[in-house]
C-alpha cells in the first residue's frame, strides 16, 4: 500500500529566503506524485507533478521538487520566498497498487514574515 | 465555468438529519473523487467513480455513506444519521484518466453537524 509523510507539521522561513518543505513517500509500484497549496479558504490548486519523466519537475510560481528513488523523497523547494506563498501545502502519492486513488500527506503550513 | 462545482458551500444540520452534496466535474473526466478533510489534516479518501461504477470505497465510509454517479456525470454523497463526527469539508475532485493525472478539485462543501 502506498502512504507518504510529510516531516514538518509547520514551517516558517523569512521573505527572500528559500523555502524546503519535505516528503517522503512509499510504494510498490512506479509512483505519481503531486504537490497541492491550499490558501485559506480556498480549493486545492496543483503546484507541480512527477508521473516518471524528468525527475526534476518545474511547477508554478517557481516551485520545483525532485524525485529522488533511492530515498523515496520528493522534497518541494523554492529558491526565494514570497509573502503570498503563505498556505497548507500537501505532497501526494497515486499509484496502479491503489486503483491510482490518492493519498494525502498531513500537510504542512508555510509561513513567511516581512 | 468549467471547473469542478460542488452544492451546497456551506450546510448546518442537526445531528440524527439526513443531508446529500452534488458534484459537477469536469465535462468529459471519466474519474470522480470523494474525500474529507477536517481542521488541520489532509484531505482523507473516501471513495472514487470510474463513469458510473464505483469502484473502491474507503473503510472511513460507514454505512451511514452512500455515494452514486447515476449517469457517469455529476455525483451525490449522502450522510444519513449524521453525526457531530461528520463535521468536515467533503471535497469532490476529477480526472480524465487514472495514471498520472492531475486531479481538479472543487471548492468543497463545509457540513456542521450541530
């Protein structure tokens, strides 16, 4: 079966600076994984996803996340933070072993001071 | 608009009431995701449609759960007997096909079960 986690519950960097949000991920099969943001009260957008192409994926508002196999890690980073990055970020596993339904990390709360 | 729409946004109920939230995917997504998230988690998966066949059901969706996708369109999500328990966000999201997409989410429906 698969699971991920996500290894801080909160984060808080200042603006300017980069910003590292983990997760780590298990599976049987070739993974999908996806990161998600969720401002508050709002829906849940797509950042960026791996399906086994490049393992470096490129999402929006210069996000990036890397595929690492050998430590089952897809650690979301961006080089400088932004006061409007502030959200619930979630890092998201599918795969054939579960019908490709998904699951959720806990999430992690971003915070980012002037 | 051609997101995914959920009805009603918002629904407070007294506990031992009936209540059904509707979802509208996206036009033409053969795939249909229901999930629950309460404060502070991520969203947890309770059950998918492939057109109209549902085809896994998570062990958090008691009996009390019922979930149809008559038509292979919009789907309904009913809670019968509802309990202060079911306080949560129903979120509906859909795909246009298992592996490695995306998944489109809509913006929830907020049930307060007094």
């Amino acid at each position: 079966a698969q699971s991920v986690t996500q290894l801080d519950s909160h984060v808080s960097v200042s603006e300017g600076t980069p910003v590292l949000l983990r997760c780590n991920y298990s599976s049987s099969y070739s993974p999908s994984l996806f990161w998600y943001v969720q401002h508050p009260n709002k829906g849940l957008q797509l950042l960026l996803k791996y399906t086994s192409a490049a393992t470096l994926v490129k999402g929006i508002n210069g996000f990036e996340a890397e595929f690492k196999k050998s430590e089952t890690s897809f650690h979301l980073t961006k080089p400088s933070a932004h006061m409007s990055d502030a959200a619930e970020y979630f890092c998201v596993v599918s795969d054939q072993g579960g019908g490709f339904k998904t699951i959720f990390g806990a999430g992690t709360r971003l915070f980012v001071k002037a | 608009d051609t997101g995914v729409s959920q009805d009603p946004r918002h629904k407070i109920t007294k506990r031992g009431q009936n209540v059904t939230f509707r979802c509208d995917p996206i036009s033409e997504h053969n795939r249909l995701y229901w999930y629950r998230q309460t404060l502070g988690q991520g969203p947890e998966f309770l059950t998918y449609f492939q057109n109209e066949a549902q085809l896994e059901k998570s062990r958090l969706l008691s009996d009390r759960f019922s979930a149809e996708r008559p038509k292979g369109s919009f789907s309904t999500l009913e809670i019968q007997r509802t309990e202060q328990g079911d306080s949560a966000m129903y979120l509906c999201a859909s795909s246009p096909d298992p592996k490695g997409n995306q998944q489109f989410f809509g913006p929830g429906t907020r049930l307060t079960v007094l």
